[in-house]
C-alpha cells in the first residue's frame, strides 16, 4: 500500500481514496462533514443540493451527526434533495423494516428537509409498473442535475445498493432478486430470514457511479474480508463494489477493523 502515514484520527491513507480510523464515530463525522459541506456551498450559490442515500447499520452515525449539526449548527436541509439507493419489494412505506421508515426514523423526521424532495424507491408497485417507475426515477435524478455525493455501505456479499452478485456495470434502476446471505443478513430486522424479502429495487451500478462523488462506508470485522476483495481484487459483476475501483472520485472511509485484510 503506498502513501502510509499516520495522523491523528487518520491511521493510513492510499492515494487519499482510502481512510481509515480507529473511531467509528469520527469517521462518520468526517462524511457528515463532507456532506454538510456540498449543503452549504449549494445553498451559497443559489442552488440544490442533490444527495444519494444509503440504509443499513453503518449510516447511522452519519444521520446522528447531520441531525446534531441540523439542531446545534442550524445547518438547513431547505435546499436538499434526496434519493436513496434501494427499498425492499414488496413493502409498505408504514413498515417497521421498510427503508422509507429507517430513514425516517435517522433522519428525515429531525430536520428541516422538504418532504417532497425525498425518493426512495417504492416498494407497493404492482410488478408490471415497476419498470416504467424505474426509469422514471434514474430520469428524475438527471433532470435535478445528477447526484453531487451518493453515500454507500457494502454488503457482505460485495454488494453496493442492492447489486448483488452479477449486477452489470451498465446496469440502472431495476427489480432484483436478494442474494441468500443478503436475506440471512436482514433476518434479524424481520424476525426470521423465511420474512425477508426476495427482492428489492435499487439504483444500479451505473446510476451510483455517475454520482459526481461516491464515498463507501464499511465499519466493523464482518466487512474485513469483502472489503480486502473489493478493494484488492479484480474487477468483477462477482463483487459489484469493484466497479468503484475504476472511479477516481470514490473514497472509502473504513475503521480498523474494516480495514484490517487490507495488505500494508
Ligand atoms: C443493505 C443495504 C445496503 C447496505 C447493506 C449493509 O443490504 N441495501 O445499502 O450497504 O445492507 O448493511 P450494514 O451497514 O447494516 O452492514
């Protein structure tokens, strides 16, 4: 790995695109900080920022962190405009396990962000509407101007969104099938995998890598392994979060344990 070095929070870096820190809660606040950041310029010049969202446990410190800066700082989500990767199909906005609650829950029902301005994909489509709603969602984020910053975690399946294994890179908003360690994973959420969803409906690996910035996410021992494939191994649909190793404008904020296969 080139470029080691060490500062305070930061314990190595590679070419700037990979950060790792020893504290969980300081790495999030450095992605709310860059979030908060584009905010703010976009709302100095008159404009909206535009900015993709990801589920999942390792996010939460991030929407704790921009709920904080929201009551402390008064930072103002007037000029935001959100889409989220993925949702689960078939589920009710109303459920419990839904992404449409979780995100609520984190962060939309503490801010001051517009209602209108949040999408994420909607899981109560009847099958033969699904596509046409697809498209419709990849056109609106190109008619906001595209994505100033999509934030991402990883699946242990290397899955980014819901790209499961096989995803294309050319691929866009679709319906998918869940990969069974997906499900097993979720399983806890839903009181047992037999409730999980088959399947979801996710931006594709396309619509994450034209965002202007991707910044993924992995926080814990049980993504040492995948992130050492994703980040070290060959490009390839087996591991879809490889595709990110052909942007020049991703980073990955790992902790240490995140990053402890990574070769040094
Ligand atoms: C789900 C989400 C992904 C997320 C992944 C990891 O599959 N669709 O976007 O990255 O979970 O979740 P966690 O952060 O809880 O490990």
């Amino acid at each position: 790995m080139k470029d080691l070095f060490k500062t305070q929070d930061i314990t190595y870096k590679r070419e700037d695109a990979i950060k790792v820190y020893s504290d969980k809660d300081v790495a999030s606040a450095y992605v709310a900080e860059r979030i908060a950041k584009i905010i703010k310029h976009k709302q100095q010049i008159g404009e909206r920022a535009i900015i993709g969202l990801a589920t999942g446990s390792t996010p939460k410190g991030v929407y704790r962190e921009l709920v904080r800066m929201h009551k402390d700082e008064g930072l103002s989500f007037k000029n935001v405009v959100t889409f989220n990767l993925d949702e689960y199909y078939p589920i009710l906005p109303v459920d419990d396990q839904s992404y449409m609650s979780f995100m609520k829950s984190n962060l939309f029902n503490h801010i001051d962000i517009d209602h209108c301005h949040v999408h994420i994909p909607d899981g109560t489509l009847s099958l033969e509407g699904i596509q046409a709603y697809c498209d419709l969602y990849e056109q609106k984020i190109v008619d906001f101007g595209g994505l100033d910053i999509q934030l991402l975690g990883i699946g242990r399946t290397g899955h980014i969104g819901f790209n499961e294994p096989g995803a294309i890179l050319e691929s866009k908003t679709r319906l998918v099938t869940l990969n069974d360690i997906t499900r097993e994973d979720a399983k806890d959420d839903f009181g047992g995998k037999e409730k999980v969803p088959t399947q979801a409906i996710t931006m594709g690996v396309q619509t994450i890598t034209q965002a202007k910035e991707v910044i993924l996410m992995a926080l814990s021992q049980r993504k040492a392994e995948i992130i050492k494939l994703a980040l070290e191994g060959e490009i390839t649909t087996d591991i879809p979060a490889t595709f990110l190793q052909k942007l020049r404008h991703v980073e990955y904020i790992l902790d240490s344990e995140a990053a402890s296969l990574l070769s040094r």
